[in-house]
C-alpha cells in the first residue's frame, strides 16, 4: 500500500511542478512543490499553509464483487487546501480557490500512473499501475483566520477552504 500512497503523491507533486513551477512552499527548510503528506513530515501536525494541497490517506478496503485471482483495493485520500487571495483585501478569495481547484483537476489528468517502488534510488517499477478517480469537491468553507494567521500584509480576515476526495484503486504488493 505505501508504495501506491507514494506513486500518487509523486505523480501529483511532479505534475503540480510541471504545470505552475511557481505554486511551491518552504517546509523544513526546503522549498518544493505545495503538495504535502502529513503523515511523512518530521514535524506531525503540519500547521498548513495557505495554497498548498494536503493528502491525507484512509483506508485501504477490497473492491467488491471482483472477478480473477488478485483482488484490487481502492484507499480513500482526501486533499485539503485554503487561501486568503493574493491581495491584501481578500477580496480575489474566490477566484484564488477557482485557480486551486482547476490545479488540482489538472494534475489529477490522467487518472493513471505506473506504480514504483520509492524507497531506493533509482525508483523501481512495480510491474502494475495505480488508477484513480476524479476529485469530488467538497464545498466552500469560509473560517474566521487564527490571530497568527491572516491575509497578506498581516491584515486579520477571513480563508477559503476546500476538500476534494479521490478513490485510488491499486493492486497490492505481493
């Protein structure tokens, strides 16, 4: 399973790259690619940044009423994001969702990647590929910005926030 979790991650950090080199964060000293998994972070709970797409993983359950002699499972990851616009008024906080969400639907085209095994250099192929669905979006929720927290220039105000959902449906490693 840990080998489909990192298959999806770094399809979607390579593909995040790929299409807005500019949409990066500096975590733990590094600056990357704004998609994070919680659970492989030194530092656990990752205090989350603002346009910067968070996985997080259920769990794994077989695809019932299947057919063959190798069971396909499907493992649930819900993405969360949030922004406060890029303008000191927020008042372009919509329109910087807008842009978060069409991302996140475009890194997430194609649904398919060939699985590998990441845990040494050079990566090796697992000999099958993963499939996903695509994100179902939850709805827009507005939250009233920690003190610490705020719109740019330090000005207190209000974040958007969203959750998509997506079905990975793997095979797992023998």
């Amino acid at each position: 399973m840990q080998f489909t979790k990192d298959t999806f991650y770094i399809t979607l950090r390579d593909r995040l790259a790929s299409r807005n080199p500019l949409r990066t964060i500096m975590l733990n000293g590094v600056m990357r690619p704004a998609v994070v998994v919680a659970e492989n972070e030194a530092v656990i709970p990752v205090k989350p940044q603002p346009d910067t797409f968070y996985l997080e993983w259920g769990s794994a359950t077989p695809v019932p009423q299947q057919l063959g002699d190798r069971a396909i499972y499907t493992l649930e990851c819900v993405i969360s994001y949030h922004t406060f616009g890029s303008v000191e008024s927020g008042v372009d906080r919509g329109r910087s969702l807008a842009a978060l969400d069409t991302e996140l639907l475009g890194i997430c085209q194609p649904g398919t990647a060939l699985k590998f095994d990441y845990s040494h250099t050079p990566a090796t192929s697992m000999g099958t590929s993963i499939v996903w669905s695509a994100p179902q979006f939850g709805k827009v929720v507005g939250s009233e910005a920690p003190r610490t927290e705020g719109l740019p220039r330090g000005t207190a105000g209000v974040r958007l926030e969203r959750t998509a959902s997506v079905k990975v449906f793997f095979f797992p490693e023998p």
